[in-house]
C-alpha cells in the first residue's frame, strides 16, 4: 500500500456518506502529486492542490495565514450572539457539519491530530472531521500511528465524542 491514499471512517461500524465520499476523492485526483514519502510537502501545499477539488463540491477553504483568508469556526458565543471563541480550520462544508485538517511533518510529532480532534468537538455545530496525514514522514508511519489510534478510542468505549464520525486519510 506504500504511496497510495488510504482512509478509514470511524466508527468502524458506521459506513461512508457521500459527502464523505466525496472528500475521499478530492484527494484520490491528486494522490500522484501529494503522495508521501515521494512528495516532500507542506501540509498548505497539500490544501492549494486539492483546494479546487474540496471547493467544487462546496467547501470553503483557506487561501492565506492572514486572519481574513483563514476559516474560523465558533467555539464560544457571547452578548447579542457574538462569537467569544473560535478555532481554524483547513476546510469546512458550507453547511458547517464538516471540517478538515490536513497535516504533514506535526501529526505524529507533536500530537498535532490530537488537537485536531478536540478542536472539532468544541466547534458549533460540527458533526465529522476529517483528518490528512501522511502516510510516512521521517520512517514514522504516519497513518497507522494515528489508525492504532482512533482503533483504540472507538474500541474501548471509554472517552465518547460529540462527532459522528472521523475520516482519517493517508497520502
């Protein structure tokens, strides 16, 4: 399977919906230019190559580091409705319900899927994430680090999120 895209939904007794298909297949495009470890890439680079994939089936994307190019998502309201917190995403659906990430070098590294995943429970009104990583970065495996993971979440029961499911693809 090395430099091909893999992905598993969790829970694994729940199937894909189409929408989720259909990020499944942005990526699917563009594996030959983003596959790891022959593509040595930036977690933005990846965005800007499936950016008119993921916008084409209507998600918004972040086009820049500046705060008005960034994706915000709210967290916390406040007064009159206003939002008091929010948290970045890579990409969200129009209709808000579902939210990617995608990471390169920091997945593993620094538990940067961590974040991801406790930043999407705390965002309003998110029902999936979908989580990129690499397959490989540095020897690490990437996608299997993060797999034993989420097998093990979901498996043992013990800790139960407020998301309907997390995809987690490997490229």
């Amino acid at each position: 399977m090395k430099n091909e895209l893999r992905f598993q939904f969790f829970p694994r007794s729940q199937g894909i919906t189409k929408n989720i298909k259909d990020i499944i297949f942005c990526f699917e495009q563009e594996i030959s230019k983003i596959k790891s470890p022959d593509n040595n890439l930036s977690s933005n680079q990846v965005l800007e190559i499936v950016r008119p994939h993921l916008e084409k089936i209507k998600f918004i994307v972040e086009t820049g580091k500046s705060k008005t190019q960034k994706i915000s998502v709210p967290v916390l309201f406040g007064f009159d409705n206003s939002i008091d917190k929010a948290f970045n995403a890579d990409a969200v659906s129009e209709d808000g319900k579902i939210v990617i990430e995608i990471e390169a070098g920091r997945a593993t590294e620094n538990n940067q899927f961590l974040k991801d995943i406790f930043q999407a429970c705390m965002m309003f009104e998110v029902e999936y994430l979908v989580i990129a990583v690499r397959n490989e970065y540095r020897g690490h495996k990437d996608f299997e680090i993060i797999y034993t993971f989420l097998e093990t979440l979901y498996i043992s029961s013990r800790l139960h999120l407020p998301l309907k499911g997390i995809l987690l693809i490997g490229y």
